[in-house]
C-alpha cells in the first residue's frame, strides 16, 4: 500500500481530492491543511507527499521538505500539483526538492500515476509543464533582487527596503532599476505584478 | 434530480469536486472550465451552478450570470465557493447575483446541503463568512477609484492611467491620495496589494 499524505489548505477541495485517491485500492490517504502538516508528517507516516502550489505562503514548501526529511520518509518525496503559467512556483518546488510535478489541468488517472511513481522514487513531470519549467530556468532576478522586490511588494519605500535588507537607499535604486529592466516592467508597480503572476514572487 | 453545472479552471480539482456531488442520489452532474462554462450553460441547462471564486479574472462571473439567465435556468442560481479572508471576491460574487456562499473549507455535506438550498432558491451562506460579508460591506473605495487601482495595478503610472480613463493627472493624483489614505495604505504599491489581499482587486 501507498501511504499518501495529502496537504490543501482548502477542506473542500482537499476532500474532493481525497475521493479521488481514495478509489485507487492500492493507497491509503490522510489529510491535511498547511498549518497541520507539519505535525501530520509526525503522525502518518506516508510514502508520498502530495500537495498544491496554489496560495502557498513563502518557505511553506521549505518547511515541509525539512519536516518529512526528519520524519524519515525516504528523502523527501513530493508531489506538487502545479499551474502551467506560474513558472516561479515551479521553480521553487524544485528547489524545495519535489520530485513530481501534476498539472493542476490533469485527469484524476494522471495524479494516481504520479503518486505511484514519485513512491517509487522516479521523477514525474507532466509534458504540458514542460514550457513552464524551460521559463522557470529563466528566471531572471538574482536572489538578492529577489529580496528586494518581496520587501517593495509588501507596500515599503526604498528607504524602508534600505532598512529593512541593510543596504543604502541608493543601492536599493540600482537593484530596483536593474529588476524593472530584466523583468521587462513599465515601472516598479509592473515588475511587481509580472512576477507575482509568473509566481516568482 | 438536481442538475449541477459546476464550473472551475483546475481539471483535477474540478474531477475532485465532482466526485463528492456524485455521491448525492439526488443530483446530477456535469462540468466544466471558465472559458466552456458560457456554451456549457447553453448545452447543459442546470438549477444550480457551482463556482470557484478563486482565481476568477474580473468579469467572468457576470458574463457567467448573463449566460445562465439567457439559457432560462430560473434567473441565475448560482452557488459559490468563498475563502473566508478575501471580502472583495465575496462582494463581487454577490453583486453578480450568486445565492449560495460555501466556504472553501468546508465538508462535502455541507456542500451538497449548499446546493439543495440554492436549488429551491434560497439564499445559502456558511456562517465562517459572515464576518468576511461583514468587511466586504465596508468596502472604502468608489468604483471610480477602484477603476484607478485596477489600471494602476496592471503596472501603469500616473500619466497612462489618466490617458486610460479621461482624466487629468492632477485628478488621477487626487484618486490615489484618497485611495492611498481610505485602504490604510503606505504608499500605492501597498494600497494595491492591501487590495489584492482583500480581493477587491
């Protein structure tokens, strides 16, 4: 049997996919919200960790990751369920150490296929996210402009981020330019919007 | 029987969705994403439709309400999943004339229960949203100045915004004072993202 730990922060829509897995007669399925998965990892130990990008907050992956790591769990075998337009999200799954990738798009067949291979330790990638993972590898920001722009998306002034990242004003400036130009953006308030869409935000 | 049409963009979650209403004796039904939810009401006819306010880009469910009322389906009965902490989804839906308001945390039960009420036209809403109805009542800005935030949320200043929609820059100034002081906010990439947290946005 396959032991699935299945994590969504909406209960509805984690019961909906509970009924899909439930079907398959070789897994057993528990479930969680965010805020109770990381205690759940200590609970039920599972084979698979399966769970969806949508409205994930920042190091919540991270987070997971390291919990099932030190509940032993083989490693850390995770099924993201992902949007094929939000490379950034993608991006951070893998960085986070997920080893299969569900488009959110697929058919119920698809994700039983996924947890059965990502239980047994394969990679799993679905072929209409591979666009999304060539424009994950692009991204263009370096983690400090990263850095930058999540402390600008959060409403502060440049001397707030100078503050906040312990940086001088004017290099804040330099670092903002140089994000409003890779990302392509009209402006600050752009580039914010262009990767928060993209999900590198 | 109770004809469902339930509407969501994410193909695994809508089969997640269908498979809980398939387990109600007394309800059939079908489904689809947003962009074939407009021909699905006119194959489909359906008492209840069922949508996901996540994710929903700014018109569709009006353009959802219109369908439903051409095809005849007993005005526009419409039952909606809620996230408890953004009010602006929650009004929008209500201006657009839903019925029903479930929260997206709920049970499958109380999903089933949602759609039976809203079949016999009865208004429907999970209690966890009242204080979301609440807030979403006390929305602060003016739908012009919503109108202003929109377009300068899409990453325009000062000068395309007025060019956008008529008006001097002065004006468009004055607009994001007001909205800049009624949202709370610090600056206007605050207000934008106070907004978009609200789901007034």
């Amino acid at each position: 049997m396959i032991r699935v730990l299945l994590v969504h922060d909406a209960g509805l829509l984690r019961s909906g996919l509970e009924a899909l897995v439930s079907k398959a007669h070789d897994m057993t399925i528990e479930t969680a919200g965010w805020s109770r998965s990381l205690p759940a990892t200590r609970t039920t130990p599972a084979d698979v960790c399966v769970m969806d990008t949508e409205g994930l907050r920042d190091s919540a992956l991270d987070e997971l990751a390291a919990a099932l790591r030190r509940a032993g769990a083989k490693g850390s075998r995770m099924l993201a369920l992902a949007d094929a337009d939000r490379p950034g999200a993608l991006r951070r799954a893998l960085d986070a150490g997920v080893l299969g990738f569900l488009d959110r798009n697929a058919t119920p067949d698809r994700l039983l296929t996924g947890i059965r291979n990502v239980a047994q330790g394969k990679r799993f990638v679905d072929e209409s996210l591979a666009l999304a993972f060539l424009r994950a590898s692009e991204m263009p920001l370096t983690a400090r402009e990263l850095a930058v722009l999540k402390v600008a998306a959060e409403g502060a002034g440049i001397d707030e981020i100078a503050r906040d990242l312990s940086l001088s004003g004017g290099t804040v400036r330099n670092y903002m330019a140089a994000i409003t130009r890779k990302t392509g953006a009209r402006n600050r308030v752009d580039a914010i919007r262009i990767s928060q869409r993209a999900g590198w935000l």
